[in-house]
C-alpha cells in the first residue's frame, strides 16, 4: 500500500466537514437541477447523499435561487456550497440563508472591492470561500497560447485574489485553478501548492462525457493526487452527477487515498465464457451502490467476478468472495479462499450481495 503524507495543507471546516491537513480526500459533486426548484434540488441531493457525496454545490444563478438555500439547507444532510457567478449581491444573500461555504470566480465576480465585501461577511458568518480560477473565463489565460504561461497566469490570479482576501485577515480559503488541459491544470496546482498552503479543490473542467470524461479527470487527477496535491475533487462529468460521485470514489479506491467498501475484479472475457458477464458485472456494480454504510469500511471488500475455470479460481480464492464460471448456467463459489458450493448464473449477483451484506454487518458489529 502506498504510504502518502498528505500534511501539508491548512484545515478548513465546511458544514463540519474537514478539508486539508491529511484529513481523508472529501468527494463532492453539484447539482443540475434549477435553483428555483428547491424540492426537485433537494431530490437530487439526497441521491448524491446515498452514494457518498459528502459536500454539494449548488448554482445560484438569481436572487430567486439565492432565497432556497436555508429551505435546501433544512432537508439534506451534507454541506452546502453557493456557486456565485457575477453577482456579489447573491452571495451575500446565500450568507444571509445559512450556506456552508461560497464558491467565488474571480474572472467574473467583478472588481476586489466585492470580494473585500464578501471576505468580511463570510468571516462574520465564519464560513469558508473557494477562489475558484477558471481558465475558460480568464481573459488573460484565453490569450496566452503555451500551457506552461496559462498555468502562471491561472496561479497568479489565485494568488492575486488568496492576497485579497488575506488582507482581510481571512485565511479559511480553498483553491482551485481548473483548466480542460491536464498539462495546465497539473502545472498550474503545482505553482500555487509550491507557493500557499490552502487546501486544493481538484477538478479538470469541461472534462466531458461519462467515457472521456472519466479518463481525463482520472488521468488529470491521478497525477496531482499520487504526487500528494488535492485535499478534496470534483469529477466534472457531462452525466447524472451520481455519476462523478461513483467515479471519484473508484478513482479514490485505485489510489488507495478512500475506500467505496468494495472492489470488483472481474476478466475482460474471451471465448471461454459461456455466461453473461458483462451484464452480471454491470448489475453487480449498480446493485452495491444500493448497500448502506458500505463506505464504512475502511478496508474494501474483494469481490472477484470470473468467466471460467482458467483464471477464474485464482482470481475467486484471493478475494473476499468469488465466483468463477464452470460451464453454462453455473459458477464455483469462494469464500475467503474456500470452495463453499455451486450458484446458478442468474443467482450469482444475489448471492454475492447477500454475502457482502452478512460481511458488512458483522465488521459494523465487531
Ligand atoms: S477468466 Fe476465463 S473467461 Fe475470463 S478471460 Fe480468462 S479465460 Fe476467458
């Protein structure tokens, strides 16, 4: 297991919510639901609750969506953060309603007379602010061509507005400089992770898809968090955003930096395979997102899905649970290393979840 030292960055409370100082990488995700539709926004959040989102952000585009938040706040469980854009005056109503934490862009919020304004409020309310620098609405990082200058530029402006706010003795900040370029995204947290230690927001933005955007923010992210850089992601996904909550806990899980309560190995299948694993595979994966307090478990559970008896039976006997295809409509099932008896193949994913859910309930017990 890797061992990573992840001290380095200042503690920031969001909602009760550690952030930084080697606290555990907190996932979050965002809404995309309107504002103004306050029920239909606390729905999704509850869902995002369920697969383990542990702080959510909300886009406050108007006045109208501003007045929700304290409604919003009542009905979920997990921090919430204003996303502010433009208008100042909506931040400081979204302080007034009770928010966890604000979310600013210094490209658009307009002159640091604002940010002053907001830096002092949000100390009184004593609640964190994102400097969140993005490349796509800073025209001094639009104009420069080289990844490497588009980089300086975006930490410059983080630290152009980090000092801002420190003039106002106001040191409970969160940085994030995204750009859709993972050579100028890694290039720009590492410039400002070498010059302040503010907890980092990770997220390579307009990322896209559930396919491409998956692999570039994994590879983005998989970067700085592996060099030890990023105290809190984002996986911005052009999906359902239980989507990125799901991908960043795998993606968390594969770096051994936070645990989904389980791992799923599973063969690529060949010839050989006579059942149908990639839809069992597939159910399998959707059906574990269903168990309460998986996420509990500090160490995941293994469970290892095979085609047949070539690879099959290794695979099974070092997992937790195993099942490995012995023929058309059956599998041998392991546990613990251990032939326990044969399942039949349209039993196998609820057989393996009954099994998951026995195991979790005696480690909660224990
Ligand atoms: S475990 Fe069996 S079915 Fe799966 S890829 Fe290997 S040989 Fe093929």
């Amino acid at each position: 297991m890797k061992f990573y030292k992840r001290n380095q960055t200042r503690k920031i409370n969001i909602g009760g919510v550690i952030i930084g100082g080697g606290e555990p990488i907190v996932v979050q995700s965002m809404t995309n639901t309107n504002t103004k539709n306050w029920k239909a926004t606390v729905k999704q959040i509850k869902q995002l609750e369920a697969v383990g989102c542990e702080i959510v952000r909300i886009s406050l585009p108007d006045m109208e969506s501003a007045y929700n938040v304290s409604k919003i706040k009542k009905n979920i469980k997990i921090p919430l953060v204003a996303d502010i854009h433009f208008d100042y005056k909506i931040a400081l109503e979204a302080i007034k309603q009770g928010i966890d934490k604000l979310r600013i862009n210094p490209g658009n919020i307009g002159s640091k007379d604002k940010v002053e304004i907001l830096a002092k409020e949000a100390k009184k309310a004593h609640i964190p602010m994102r400097v969140g620098v993005n490349a796509g609405s800073l025209k001094e990082v639009r104009n420069l061509f080289d990844n490497a200058s588009r980089a300086k530029a975006l930490a410059d402006t983080a630290i152009e507005y980090v000092e801002v706010l420190e003039k106002h003795v106001f040191f409970d900040i969160v940085v994030s400089l995204k750009a859709s370029n993972i050579d100028t995204t890694v290039q720009a947290y590492k410039i400002f992770a070498s010059k302040r230690n503010y907890p980092l927001h990770l997220g390579i933005t307009e990322s896209g898809s559930i396919f491409n955007g998956t692999i570039k923010s994994s590879v983005g992210l998989g970067i700085m968090l592996y060099d030890e850089i990023g105290d809190t992601v984002r996986l911005s996904l052009t999906a359902d955003p239980i989507e990125e909550v799901k991908v960043a806990y795998s993606l968390l899980q594969s770096l051994e930096l936070r645990s989904s309560g389980i791992e799923i190995v599973s063969c690529p299948t060949c010839s050989r395979t006579q059942i149908d694993l990639i839809k069992i595979v597939s159910d399998m994966e959707n059906k574990v997102t269903t168990i309460k307090n998986l996420r509990k478990l500090s160490k995941p559970i293994k469970v290892a899905i095979m085609g047949c008896v070539v690879n099959g039976p290794g695979e099974a006997k070092a997992a937790d649970f195993g099942i490995a295809g012995d023929g058309k409509d059956s599998g041998i099932l392991f546990k613990s290393g251990e032939i326990i008896g044969k399942v039949k193949s349209e039993s196998w994913v609820l057989k393996l979840v009954s099994m998951i859910k026995d195991r979790l309930k005696n480690s909660l017990e224990d």
